[in-house]
C-alpha cells in the first residue's frame, strides 16, 4: 500500500537542521505504517529512530477520498495535493522524498508532473491577474481590482500556493 506523511527530525535548539517533508513509501498494511516510515527514515536520515516524527499520515485511498479538487487535477496529481488556496496546492518538490518501489516511483513522478503542469498554470494565471489594467474610472471596481491584483500578488508571490 502506498502512503504519504509529512515527517522530521527532533533536534536540539542549537542545530539548523531540514524543513519537514512529505514522505512517499509503501507498507504492508496501515498497522505496519507508523514502523515503516521511522526505519526508512532513520536509515535514510542516519539518526536513531527515536529522533524521526511525523504527522498527516495518509493512506493513497485516504489521500483520493480527501482530495478538494474532486476529480478535477489530471491523472493521480491528488498524491501531490496539500491543502487548497484559490485552487490545490501541491507538496514542494524539493521537499519530497519517494521512497518507494520503482514501478510506484514511476506513477509518483508522472503525478508530480500533473502536478507541477497546474502549479506553473496558477503561477501564470496570478502573474497576469496581478497586471492587470486598474485605469477604470469605477472607484468600486477599482477597489475589484486592486483587490483581485492583491490577492493574485499574494498567490504569485508564493509559488502558486498559499
């Protein structure tokens, strides 16, 4: 079975250490999850398995039940999915590890690619609807305006994401 959780180190105070991140890897069954996900990642990670956490940890079936998108992201980019801001977020890629079979590797990179198709699309949507043309003579929908522009600003500004 496939999983994903958001997961990370416990540190001391004086140590800079990583962002959590989303974890990707297949277990037996849900009871074998939690076990699964703390070897793999203190092997991977090199620290005790007491050191390794984590939250948000969903099943493949759990993640396409909770999607906000309901069948409307192309392929399984609802692996990908995160939350919703003016439409899906997407976890980072540089904050994303796959640690799974390769044929599993294979459906998450192409889920990824959906995912980062849409995200480059939002990303272009809020760069346009921040520039756009405020010389109405309208006040109130200036204000629209100026208020669509903030919002896109804001969504631009962080990646496509909120």
């Amino acid at each position: 079975m496939l999983f994903r959780a958001v997961a990370y180190r416990h540190q001391l105070l004086t140590d800079i250490g990583e962002p959590e991140v989303a974890v990707f890897f297949e277990a037996p069954s849900p009871a074998d999850a939690v076990a699964v996900l703390t070897a793999l990642l203190a092997t991977a990670w090199g620290v005790p398995a007491d050191e390794v956490d984590h939250y948000n940890l969903w099943s493949e079936a759990e993640l396409l039940r909770n999607s906000a998108c309901d069948g409307c992201l192309a392929g399984e980019a609802y692996l990908m999915e995160n939350g919703w801001c003016h439409g899906p977020l997407f976890v980072r890629p540089d904050r994303t590890l796959m640690l799974v079979r390769p044929s599993t590797l294979r459906r998450l990179l192409v889920a990824r690619q959906h995912a980062d198709t849409l995200r480059n699309q939002q990303r272009r949507d809020a760069a346009a609807a921040s520039g756009a043309d405020l010389s109405t003579t309208s006040v109130a929908s200036s204000r629209q305006r100026m208020q669509e522009r903030a919002e896109a600003a804001g969504v631009a500004a962080m990646g496509g994401s909120c």
